[in-house]
C-alpha cells in the first residue's frame, strides 16, 4: 500500500497569456476549478497508476471539501485518513500562460491541521510505503517519517515546495524527491562547491543514505542511490505541453507508485518520467494525470535510462 500524507486542495485555474508581473493585471480567457493539492495529486497519479493508494490529511467542512473526498473516491483512493476541521479547504490559485508555464499561490487553510497522529496504524507495517511532501507543517512530516521508519515502511519525501530538512528527517528517509532549486535547498548544509543536479544528489545520497531523485523538466530527471552506490539519468518524452501544472506531482505519485508495486528505481524512474511528460498534455492538474495503460503505450517512445558517469 502507498500512503500519501499531505496537502488537499482545490484549484482556481486562469488562462492568461502570460503570467503577471508584480503590480500587473493581465486579463484571462476562462477560468476553472479543479481539485488538486499536492497530496491529493500524488495519491491520485499512483492510483491511476496502479497503486493501491491512500490519502491522510485535512480538508475543511464545507463543499469544497465535499469536492475532494468524492473525487478521490471516484479514483478508487482510500481517505479514512483525511480528517474535517473548522478551517477552510486548502486553495490554490494558479495563472496558466499561452506555454504552458505557470504561477501558484496557494492558501494552506485546513492542510495546516494536517497531523502524523492521524495516520491510521493498521497502514504502518514494512512493504509500505508513506509518501510526504510539503504543503503541510513540517514538523508534521518529520513526525511521519517518525512514525513510518519506526514499522520499517517505506518513506518518501517530495521537497516540495522547498525547505530545509533537519538531519534527524533526512537520516530516516528513504527516497528524496526534489527539482534542481530543492535539491539545493536540501544540500545546503553540505556547503559543496560542485552546485549542479548530480552533485547534490551524489552528496545528499552519500551524506543520509538515502535515494535522491532530481527532476530536470524539460531534460528528463537523473538518481543516485544510497551512499552513492549508483547513478541513473533519463531524458524526456518529447511533447507539446499544454500545462506543466501537475507535472511534478506526477512524477512524484508515479514513481512511488512503481516503486510500491516491486518495480526497480531505474523502470520507476523511467515509468515517472513518461507519465510526468503525458501530464503536461492537459489542463489541470489531476484530470490530465494518465492512466497505467497510457503509461504503457508512451513508454515506447521514452528514452532508455543510462547509468551517470561514476
């Protein structure tokens, strides 16, 4: 089982044909609510995936809420985990230019009464997997790794957004997904003089023992195993994007997902590139995430994955 702690919100998307500067207003051509949240996409990446999935966090008694369980319901996502609290649901405005690219703002609301306490016991036991990311408090993540790595299970960071990770966090941590700016964030501690995506994944797998992943947009997403011990780097799926929004997260769910169900880092790796790619095909976050048969299809076309120079 793949458990996802973590954010749940809902996304007021604008088409606009270029994403505002400080002080500007740009006039857009629709909006749409969507659900999405960093969590909550992630859960549903991995369960279009195939993964059995199930969501903990915290949305707010209201209909927004009402919104998210019944979507994650209606993709087959466990959420006995997602508690209803006073605040409001968790909301993200997202700009979306005429490229693709994109501006997110996001109001924690009820992510911000997230708790590692209300992880269920019954889904904490070796085999599974808990997978985070950053949009709830903190301390909250470091409770869960805590909590997971103390069963045995599987844990997975998403550094995202970017924040230091205590030592203690990093050192009980399995798998550390991040972009190259979080990656940097996670490393800065090391004071390494080599900035570059591969470094800071060899130092940061060397320092903790864990797995690092770093996503390259555009040119695929690279890992370094614990302590070093190997390296692999994978290009992109050539397409047209339409909108990057849920592509990290994607990435994130997909990877997890094919790690949860046995399959090696390097097939996960190349597995999550494909789907993160097929996801910037469509608008929005969690209605453009594939399917594991569009997943299946795209992979004939992905680049092979090649082992990083030692």
């Amino acid at each position: 089982m793949l458990v996802v702690f973590g954010s749940l919100n809902v996304d007021l998307v604008l088409e606009v044909p270029r994403i505002p500067r400080p002080g500007e207003t740009v006039l857009g051509s629709r909006s749409v609510t969507k659900p999405g949240g960093k969590g909550a996409n992630q859960a549903v990446a991995a369960a279009r995936a195939g993964a059995v999935a199930a969501m903990v966090g915290a949305v707010g008694d209201d209909g927004f809420g009402d919104t998210l369980l019944t979507t994650l319901a209606g993709e087959r996502v466990d959420t006995e985990g997602v508690r209803r609290v006073s605040e409001p649901t968790g909301l993200a405005m997202i700009c979306v230019d005429t490229a693709g690219e994109n501006s997110i703002a996001v109001a924690a609301g009820a992510n911000a009464k997230a708790r590692a306490a209300a992880i269920p016991t019954q889904y904490l036991e070796p085999g599974t997997s808990v997978l985070m990311q950053m949009e709830v408090p903190a301390v909250q993540n470091w409770a869960a790794i805590d909590r997971a790595h103390a069963v045995g299970a599987t844990t997975i960071l998403n550094l995202a957004p970017a924040q230091p990770i205590p030592g203690h966090a990093l050192d009980r941590l399995d798998i550390l997904v991040a972009n190259a700016g979080e990656a940097e964030t996670a490393a800065a501690a090391l004071d390494l003089p080599d900035r570059s995506p591969t470094a800071l994944a060899a130092a940061l797998s060397r320092a903790h023992d864990l797995t690092c992943v770093v996503t390259l947009g555009g040119e695929g997403a690279i890992a370094v195993t614990g302590r070093g011990a190997n390296g692999y780097r994978v290009g992109a799926l050539p397409i047209a994007a339409v909108d990057t929004t849920g592509a990290g997260d994607t990435f994130t769910g997909v990877l997890a997902a094919a790690l949860d169900t046995g399959a090696a880092l390097p097939d996960a790796l190349r597995r999550a590139g494909c789907a993160a790619a097929l996801a910037c095909e469509g608008l929005g976050a969690q209605e453009a995430m594939p399917t594991a048969a569009q997943i299946e299809r795209a992979l004939r076309r992905m680049p092979a994955v090649e082992p990083l120079p030692a």
